[in-house]
C-alpha cells in the first residue's frame, strides 16, 4: 500500500521484436491509479506498428512520443529495440552503453502497513532479499501519527539487519507536515526522503528545500528530461521510472540533464517482471541510488534474468538486458 492506493496484482503486457534471427522483448507495466493499462497500450503499439517501427530506439522513441502513446508503452517497444541491438551485437545491453555494472544495492520497501503487521514483514523481506537498504513507504492516509508508528514498527525491526533507512511519502504530506516529518526522520538516521509533497505542488519544494534536515528527491513530479529543469534549484535529486519516461532511451538523457544541474539519481520500478528490471539493471551504473525490487515480491516471477546479488541488482553476461520470459 502507497498513499495513493493498494495495488496487489497488475496486468502487464510483453512486447516483442523480431529481425527473423533474433528477439528482443520488452514489457508494460501500468502505475497505481493512472490511466495507463495493459489493454489500452496494446491497442496504441498495435495502431503505432502499422505505420512502421524504426530500428533505432532514440528515433522511434520520438515517433512514439509524437503519437501520444502512453509512458508504460513507448516503455515496452524501447527496451525491446534496445533488447534487440544487443543480441545482434551479441552482446550484455550495459556493456553496448558503455556502462559499468553498478555496485549500488537496491532498496527494499515496505508498504504502509498496520505496525504490528510491518514488524511481521519487514524481517521476512531482508531475510529473503539480503538486501543492505529498506525504503520505507509514508504518507499514509491515517495522518501523520500512523507514519510514525509505521516508520518505528519497520526501523525497531530492521536493526538487526544493520540496513540504511530511506522513506517514500508519494506526495502523502503537506508543506508543514513535510517540514516536521523531515526533521523527525533526520534525527532517526533517514538517507533521504521521496516525493513530500504531491505532484501539482513543486511550489512548496521551495520552501521546504531551504534549511532542509536530509535530502529531498521527487519522482511523480518527473516524467522526462524537461521536468528536471523546473524542480532544480529545489530538491537534491530525481527518481525516474522507465514506465514514467517510456524506456531507456529518455532515461539516458534525464541522467545527463540531472547531472548537469548537480543532482543525484535514482531509478525505480512499477510492479514490473524481471524483463523491466534487467533493463534498469542494464543501466544502473549511472544512478546513486536504486530501487529495483518489484520482481522480488512477484508469487511467481513470470521471467528471469534480474538476480540479486550481495543486495545489488546485476545485469546478467547474456546478449541484450539478460532477461527472459521463464519457458
């Protein structure tokens, strides 16, 4: 649970694309109450083919951004041309970039939960994961007494892990409860906080982001490259998805403009298969921060190819992003 809703299974949609030789797969997969589904992207790859799909992944994604497909979809057709010109290159997709592997581990999160019910949880998730962060979600709708039972019930419970404590309010707070909750989260040994306030309300950053207690990042007021501009002289760094930004090749060039502007970055993850991750993971040696985990949660995971590893999402030696649909 987020403080935008409950989410406990998602529809998702696999795309494929063939030379006659080779394959390169991508997948959709939608966000928390948006308006993006399975069905309707389909439908826009379907009307978006007849027209023909460009070989190269940077022109085809501005004919699909000049078409209106949604994110999550230019997002499956993106990391499947991107999937596709490694296995022709016969060749690991982080290596063709010219990337590192990335030796970040990803965070772990634990959704809003009743306290007694994250005391359960949390050991079973760093138990299973072994992984070094928790990314603990706020923002709850109960008000901001419930973050702290919640925050208290999930840091008690990961002590003996020894992990870093990072918190996701998705937009849950306002510009007061932010100020107080960042000061309260500060003097508990929190890394950073996500998304205070609501996308619509990057105003408020402003002041928020003067004599700030930890750093601040954004992630729903994020969806391409321009976006980071108008948040700049606010917050500490950005959080892109490849679902928000419509795959890899946007994600590139919001690293770039983040870095130029001095922030750190951060990629995350819908409720995404293993296919999504392996792209992510593909390119996690350019982020500070990773929060690649949804395929971890996944009873079962459709597909493979993600591992982690020592608590960090690697990138596998085979051609492409490494990962595939399980037989």
């Amino acid at each position: 649970m987020i403080s935008r809703g409950l989410m406990a299974s998602s529809e998702n949609l696999f795309v494929s694309v063939t030379d006659g030789e080779h394959t390169g797969i991508g997948e959709l997969s939608p966000a928390t109450g948006s308006s993006w589904t399975a069905k309707k992207g389909q439908s826009q790859l379907e009307a978006f083919a007849t027209s023909g799909i460009s070989a190269d992944p940077h022109t085809n994604y501005l004919n699909m951004r000049h078409a209106y497909i949604d994110p999550p979809a230019m997002a499956a057709l993106d990391m499947a041309l991107w999937d596709l010109l490694g296995k022709q290159a016969n060749m690991p997709l982080y290596k063709m970039l010219g990337l590192p592997k990335s030796t970040v581990p990803t965070s772990v999160t634990i959704g809003i939960n009743p306290p007694e019910v994250t005391r359960e949880r949390v050991p079973a998730i760093l138990s299973l994961t072994g992984a070094k962060c928790l990314k603990i979600k706020l923002g709850s709708p109960e008000g901001r007494d419930h973050d702290k039972e919640h925050f208290i019930a999930a840091a008690d419970s990961a002590k003996p892990f020894g992990v870093k404590l990072r918190v996701d309010a998705n937009g849950g707070w306002t510009v007061s409860e932010a100020r107080m909750m960042c000061e309260w989260l500060a003097e508990r040994g929190v890394d950073y906080v996500e998304q205070p306030l609501a996308e619509g309300h990057e105003d408020g950053l402003l002041d928020l982001f003067e004599n700030r207690p930890l750093a601040i990042y954004v992630d729903e007021s994020i969806r391409f490259s321009p976006d980071v501009v108008s948040v700049a002289d606010r917050v500490d760094g950005i959080n892109l998805k490849l679902m928000k930004c419509g795959g890899i090749t946007e994600a590139v060039r919001i690293v770039a403009t983040a870095k130029a502007f001095g922030l750190k970055t951060m990629i995350g993850c819908m409720s995404e298969t293993s296919i999504s991750i392996a792209a992510g993971a593909a390119i996690g040696g350019l982020f500070d921060h990773i929060d690649l985990d949804s395929h971890l949660n996944l009873k079962p995971d459709p597909a493979n190819g993600a591992p982690i590893v020592n608590g960090v999402i690697v990138p596998t030696e085979r051609p492409g992003h490494g990962a595939a649909l399980n037989a």
